[in-house]
C-alpha cells in the first residue's frame, strides 16, 4: 500500500482537508465546551435521539479528523454522514425559532456556520475520497481535452 504524502497532493485537496480538520476540531472543542458547562444535560432543549447524537459528535468528530489527518479514504465519507446528522440535528432543533425570526440566524455562530460547514464537506466528500484514495486524485475526475486532429 503505497504510503501517501500530503505534500504529494494539489493545494486544493490539502486546503479542503484542512478545512475539514478545522472544523471537526472545532465541533469537538464545541461539544466539549457544552458537555463540561452542562453536564449530560447540555442538550436537554432537544428530543433524545439529538441529545445523543450531539454527545456522540464529541466521539466521531475528532475520529473524522484524526482520519483526514491520516488521509484515510474513509474519512470524507465519514466526515459526511457525521456532518449531515449534525446539521439535520441541529435544524430540527432550531427550525421552529428559525421560521419565527429568519434574520436572527444570519449570525457567524449556530445555525450558519454549521449549515455552510455541512454544505462544504457534503460537496467535497467525493472528491477527497477519491484524492485520498491511492493512486487516486482529484485530477482523475476531470476528462482530458479531446486530442486535435
């Protein structure tokens, strides 16, 4: 198995991949922050299953980073499922003040971030796993010019 290098790989799947540990990171220093201020019932506001998920992101986040950090294939795919329960969490949660006052939401933290984060990772899961898969990269997904003549 040929051991990749991140230095082998284009500035557009190393910035995506720092984007993606950045951001597990933070979702993780996050959970954290909330479960040590809260106890168990940080999340009491929300129905159980989101309770568990939430506490649960505080396991699979970092795991989804530590494996982007070893540019594992199975990490962007991971990094999606983990992220689009997050933000479907997080939007069943909100989504009643969110139809009450729109606006309130158009802040730098909560909803937004993680809805753009969401976004980000789910459009780019694909890509990086195939960058990331040996002798793959993002440049085997584009089709070659046709040749003239």
């Amino acid at each position: 198995m040929a051991i990749m290098r991140w230095g082998d790989r284009s500035v557009w799947i190393r910035c995506t991949a720092v984007v993606y540990v950045a951001g597990f990171l933070e979702g993780t220093a996050v959970h954290g922050f909330f479960l040590g201020k809260g106890g168990l019932d940080a999340y009491s506001y929300a129905p159980l299953l989101v309770q568990l998920l939430f506490h649960a992101l505080l396991l699979f986040d970092p795991l989804v980073a530590l494996l982007i950090i070893r540019a594992r294939p199975g990490g962007p795919v991971l990094a999606a499922a983990v992220v689009l329960a997050d933000v479907v969490g997080n939007w069943s949660v909100a989504w009643n003040a969110v139809m009450t006052h729109p606006t309130a939401f158009l802040r730098p933290v909560g909803l937004l971030p993680i809805t753009l984060f969401g976004l980000f990772v789910l459009l780019t899961a694909l890509p990086l796993r195939r960058a990331l898969t040996p002798g793959g990269d993002i440049n085997a997904c584009v089709s070659p010019p046709p040749k003239a003549g």
